[in-house]
C-alpha cells in the first residue's frame, strides 16, 4: 500500500509516539465507505478534507446516498469553483468534475437532500465561515448566469442548514487521497 507522509495524530506529540495510517488502500476507498454504513459526519469531513486531485469516486458515492447531508452537498458544490465555468459541459475539458458537480445539482432539484444533522448557520466557527464564503461565491456565480443557469439550485440548498447540532468532528477523515480514523 502507498501512503503519503506519515501524519501525526497530535502535532504536539512527537513523530515517534502514534502514527496514523489508512483504512484500505486508495483503490478500495468507495467498497471501504459502502461497508462501513452511513456516517453523514464522517462523510462530510472525508469530503472536507478531500484533495480534488485524487479524482472524484469517494465524493460521488458519498453524494449519491440518501444519508448524505444538505450541508455536505451545498458545501462541496460551492466550493466546486463553479465561478470558473461557463454554461456547458464542454467549456474547459474537465468532464468528471463538470459531471460530479451536475450530480449534486441534480440532486438538489430532485429534493435528494434532506436529512439535516450538521449545523452550518449558527456559532462563529471557521466552517460557518467557510460555508457562507462559498455560498456567496456560488450566488455571485448564479447572478452573472441568471436563474436559468444549469447551476441554479432549489432554495433549500442555500440554507439554513442548523441540524440537530452535532460538532463536526466525525471519525474519518482523508488526505491525499486516502480515508484515516481518528
């Protein structure tokens, strides 16, 4: 199994102490995340986390559940760099992420997302933060398209998202292309 640099489970703590390591090997992370049940916190940070360079397989599944969060899509969506593209699939060549980012539209507009445990509306955290960055962006994008953009979303999708007010601290995470425990 390749691994990336090895990652401290507290950077506080010497290397020597506790290593982390993956769950599975990068090319079992989709079969690892179907036989591990749903987990929409754990979800969210393995996408939170997710480098967009390792492709798109983990974060499709993940938005292709039922169980995934409406915070989880709106957030990867508006991160998407939606800004950046133009109104059709063919305008920069990237067709996976043209093709996963349309997955979570599409989902959007067929009320796919609905089972709201994470709280991205209240407190001042750095999520809360980020998330309204994003959405802001993301509405920017909208409004120099208009609203019959391939990108326009249901209202739902911008909120507000106050779950059950769970943390967003699940028990897996990702980096550089791999899923790790806490």
């Amino acid at each position: 199994m390749t691994v990336p640099p090895l990652v401290w489970l507290n950077r506080s703590q010497p290397p020597a102490r506790r290593w982390l390591e993956p769950v599975c090997d990068r090319k079992d992370n989709v079969e690892w995340l179907k036989d591990h049940g749903p987990d929409p916190i754990s979800w969210f940070q393995i996408c939170e986390s997710w480098n967009w360079d390792f492709g798109y397989d983990e974060m499709t599944w993940i938005m292709s559940q039922p169980e995934c969060d409406p915070v989880n899509a709106s957030y990867i969506l508006f991160m998407g760099a939606l800004g950046e593209f133009e109104e059709t699939r063919e305008a920069d060549g990237r067709y996976d992420l043209f093709d996963f980012l349309q997955l979570i539209v599409q989902n959007w507009r067929k009320g796919f997302y609905t089972r709201n445990l994470i709280d991205a509306h209240s407190g001042q955290s750095s999520f809360r933060a980020s998330f309204l960055n994003e959405q802001s962006s993301y509405l920017d994008h909208i409004e120099r398209f208009g609203e019959n953009s391939i990108w326009t979303l249901p209202d739902a999708a911008y909120g507000p998202f106050y779950g059950v007010g769970r943390e967003v601290f699940g028990r897996y995470f990702s980096r550089d292309g791999f899923i790790f425990e806490r």
